[in-house]
C-alpha cells in the first residue's frame, strides 16, 4: 500500500518508514449487527424476489392495472416461435431473455420475473419464499432496533454518524477525490468521510424505515389498522411499488459499499468489521 | 492501487462467488428440511397476535367508494366447481341450494339463498388483495355472518369456523377439496359477511356463487368461494392435512393478514 514512490525524496530519506497505527475502528455491537444485516438483507432481497415473482408487475394507487403496469416482466412468443423475456417500463418494452420475464430454471426456459439465482428458494414457490421473507424480517427488525439502541445511547450517530458543518461545505472536493479513487490517510482515515456519513445516514434513517413501512401496509391487517398509512404511500399498490425501489436502493448502496470496501484495502476493511482493528497508514514524509 | 493486492481481491471475489452457490443451494435445501421450516415458520403466531394488538379498537378494513371500483375484478383460483352436485343446482340457478351450519352448534341449520337474503346485511366496498401481490376493489353485499352463527347458537368449545366449497383443488396427493378456516374474532367481525352479490349483481360463478366468505382482514385466499356448509369445531387438526385451509395445507400461512 505504501510503497515508496520512485522521486527524489525517496532517494533522500530511504530508511524513514511510514507510520502506522491500529486503531479499534469498529465495537462489537456494530460488527455483529453488521454481519446479521449482510445475512438478512440477502435473504430478504432473495425471497422477496420470489414473492414479486407471483406478479412480476408494478402499478401505483391501490389497485393493479393488469394491462398497463408500468413496470413488467412477462414471457411471450418471438417471431421465430420461440420464447422471449421482455421487460417494459413506461411502455418501453425491453427483450432481456435470459435475465428478467424467460429464463432457465432447471434446465428449461421458464416464464419467471427475476431468474432463479436470484430468489430463495431458487425455484418458483411463493409460499416459502413468504415464510423465509416473514421470519428474516423479524430477524432484521430485531437487529437493526438493537443497532440503534447502541447507536443513540453510545452517541455513535452524532460522533461518527451527522457530517460536521466543515465536512459538508468540503462535499465537493470529496465527491472529486472519491471519483480519482483517492482516499484519506493519516488522522483523516480514523473518520468516515462525508459521502459515507450522508450515504450511512440515509440507509439507516430514510431507505430502511420506508421499507419497513411500505412492506407493513402489504398487510392487509395492517391496512385495516393503519389506512391512513396506506393512503400515506398512495396506495396498497403504490407502497408495493415504494417498497421494491427501496430494495432497489438498498442493492445500489450494497454495490457500491462493496466496492469501496475493495479498492480502498479490502483486507484492512474486512478485518476492522471482523476483529475492530483497523491500520491507518501515516504519510510517509509527514511535516 | 499496488499490483500485490489484485490477487488477493480477485481470491476474494472468486471465493465469494462459491459461497454464494453454496448458500443458493443451501437455502434450498433448508426450505425442504422440516425442523427449519416450523422455525421459520414460527413467527406466524407472533404476527397475528402483534397484528391484532395494534390493531384493537380501529380494525375494520379500509372501504371505497363507487368510483374506486376495479373496472375488471381478476378471477383466481377455480372459475367453476366441476362437483356433480354442485353443477345441478348451479344449472337451477342455486333454487335448490341449501347452506348447511353444523358441527359445535346448538341448532343446525339449512338456509337457502332466500334466507339468506332476509338476514342482517351489510355492503361494502373493499380492495381484495391477493397473496401474488395484485388489487382489485369490489363491492360485496351478504349476509353477516354473527346473527348466522348466533341464531344457531355456538357451543362454549366452538373456536373455528370451517368453510367447506364445493371446489377441488390439486395438490401432490391428487385433487384436494378447498375449505378454510377462521377464528371467531373474525367470525364475529362486523365486515365478515356471506356475500351473495357482487358489484350488485348475483355473485357469478367464476367469483364463487352462489355466496363467498368476505373476511376482509385477510389476503384473498382466504376469501373462500363455492361456500357449502360452515362447520363449528374446536380444532381444524381432523380436516385436510390439519392446517386450517387448502392453502395451509400447500405450505401458505393460515393467519392471512400478513
């Protein structure tokens, strides 16, 4: 990581090396409830893709629209008799064959939303796709109201979490030095920068609650109990709808978590989620 | 980024791509191993009682208005019931038909659609919501079922009702008949009613004529049609497989609110 860069000033100081400190970057309650959502949420992502498989289709308001959703995964006849997927958003109509609306599962093209690697279980049955969707989400409810106990009462949030006045005015050179790949070193690295807080922040406060909420008013007991929180979303339909771009959100934040845990050292993240600790590399020739 | 680290990045990535098969196969196999399923399924209690709790006080479904009505109400489930019986009264249009309210009651039953027609009613306008995930709002006028069942007088150990159709339906044992079950909280709710009209016209067919369970707190599945005897019983454990419901019996949760 370090490596001395081939200059003058290597030449001139060759035996001076970097420094470097450990720190214990991340507590136990937050690696454990960390590893619980990693499980959960693939869970919960999976076997709600079985579940939107029974109606791969998304509408807004309280009811369905079967003719024009505007979201749709369906299988029909190609021109060459043969099956095709198609996607249509918007009335714009994709052929992804393969990947959304036909794909392979066990060993035949079959007429499917999401393919089945990407649903638990992997071939289509709504019913324990509900069980294992109803069971993880007690699990992540549970985990992530543990979380935020520990978060609000070790005043993790306000510590780690809400962007320093400095930090947000900053935001621009940031976003810039987050699209060179360059990350803090030093005293810096031992904070979460302020794209991570904002980004943290609204998982934990903004994608997480809504989904929760949207996938509450599903219930038909709920919507019984609570019909203005349906009607708060639009709909049972349009809370569907919030509640599977929610997971959509969740899914663009997963993948670019993980890749800012790879290119910014993948084995000094993961160890410092695993065991706490967590290397800060000094500058080489600091002052 | 030094060179050094790629091999490392790419065992990760690689290694991460078997752990994900390995788990994709291993849910799989979870979802088939029985103690793992009752595990999972074991939150279904949880659920109903919390559902109920919060729902104490406020708990009857959301209803609409005319101009909300779904221009076209899906058909699920059996269009028609393939019963000897059940196609000769259907052909009389239901003249014939009697429902039956036996098991734990005092004083057994047989009210045809006329009767029916003469007990308390109630219409709603209300959004069936299936368990695929789909909506449609539809206007139901029926009989409520509390004055039935008071008028026949529960026993003290009846804790179900038990709607037995005149519909079959496949299962891996071969043709199952449909029935479900419901608890006397929502036996006795004031929107659960024997609808025998739909949108105000005769229940059709394909919607389950001549009546249909509305329990409006629960997906569609459990909103039974083809509706022939209502049965009182303590447990459901001696009927279909014991779970309550044809759906239960396939796998789907009997408590419906979810």
């Amino acid at each position: 990581m370090s490596a001395a860069p081939e200059t003058e000033t290597a030449v001139a100081a060759p035996s001076r090396p970097a420094r470097r400190t450990i720190i214990v970057r991340h507590p136990l309650v937050i690696r454990i409830t960390h590893w619980v959502n990693v499980l959960g949420l693939s869970v919960m992502l999976m076997s709600g893709l079985q579940i939107f498989n029974a109606h791969p289709a998304l509408d807004w308001g309280n009811i369905s629209t079967f003719e024009h959703p505007f979201l749709s995964m369906t299988a029909m006849m190609g021109a060459d008799g043969k099956p095709v997927g198609v996607t249509t958003v918007f009335g714009h109509s994709f052929n992804t064959t393969g990947v959304l609306g036909l794909s392979t599962s066990e060993g035949r093209p079959t007429a499917r939303g999401f393919p089945d690697w990407a649903t638990i279980p992997s071939y289509q049955d709504l019913a324990t796709g509900r069980v294992w969707h109803f069971f993880f989400a007690w699990v992540l409810v549970l985990n992530g109201l543990v979380y935020l106990f520990y978060a609000l009462a070790s005043r993790h949030v306000w510590r780690d979490l809400i962007p320093s006045g400095a930090q947000l005015r900053h935001i621009g050179r940031d976003i810039l030095d987050h699209a060179r790949f360059r990350f803090p070193k030093g005293e810096a690295a031992k904070h979460y920068n302020v794209l991570q807080k904002l980004a943290y922040l609204g998982v934990i406060f903004v994608v997480l609650p809504l989904i929760v909420l949207a996938g509450l008013c599903l219930s038909p007991q709920v919507g019984a109990d609570y019909p203005w929180l349906v009607a708060l979303f639009g709909g049972r339909q349009s809370a569907r709808t919030i509640h599977f771009l929610c997971a959509t959100a969740l899914v663009l934040f997963v993948l670019v978590h993980v890749f800012m845990v790879l290119v910014s050292g993948v084995w000094n993240n993961l160890r410092s989620m695993i065991t706490g600790r967590y290397v800060i590399e000094g500058e080489a020739h600091e002052r | 980024m030094s060179a050094d680290h790629n091999p490392a990045r790419r065992r990760l990535l690689k290694g991460g791509t078997a752990a994900a098969a390995l788990m994709l196969s291993g849910c799989d196999r979870l979802s088939e191993t029985d103690w793992f399923r009752q595990m999972l399924a074991s939150v279904e209690g949880l659920n109903l009682r919390i559902q109920r709790a919060l729902g104490r006080g406020h708990e009857l479904a959301a209803e609409y208005t005319a101009a909300d009505l779904s221009p076209v109400f899906k058909v699920n489930g059996n269009d028609d019931a393939e019963d000897d019986a059940y196609q000769r009264t259907s052909e009389n249009q239901f003249a014939d038909w009697k429902l039956e309210v036996g098991g734990l009651v005092e004083r057994p039953l047989q009210l045809s659609l006329a009767d029916l027609r003469a007990l308390p009613s109630r219409t709603q306008i209300t959004r069936h919501d299936c368990v695929e995930g789909w909506s449609c709002i539809g206007k139901w006028t029926g009989a409520r079922l509390a004055p039935i069942l008071e008028q026949a007088r529960l026993k003290p150990e009846a804790r179900y009702i038990v709607f037995h159709c005149a519909d079959t339906m496949p299962s891996w044992k071969g043709p199952q008949p449909y029935y479900e079950s419901i608890d006397l909280d929502d036996a006795f709710h004031e929107q659960t009613i024997l609808a025998y009209d739909m949108n105000d016209q005769p229940l059709p067919i394909a919607h389950g004529a001549p009546i249909r369970l509305r329990a409006e707190r629960h997906l569609g599945y459990k909103q039974a049609k083809f509706v022939m005897k209502l049965e009182a019983v303590t447990s459901f454990k001696n009927i279909g497989d014991g779970n309550g419901s044809y759906w239960a019996d396939q796998g789907y949760s009997w408590y419906a609110g979810i």
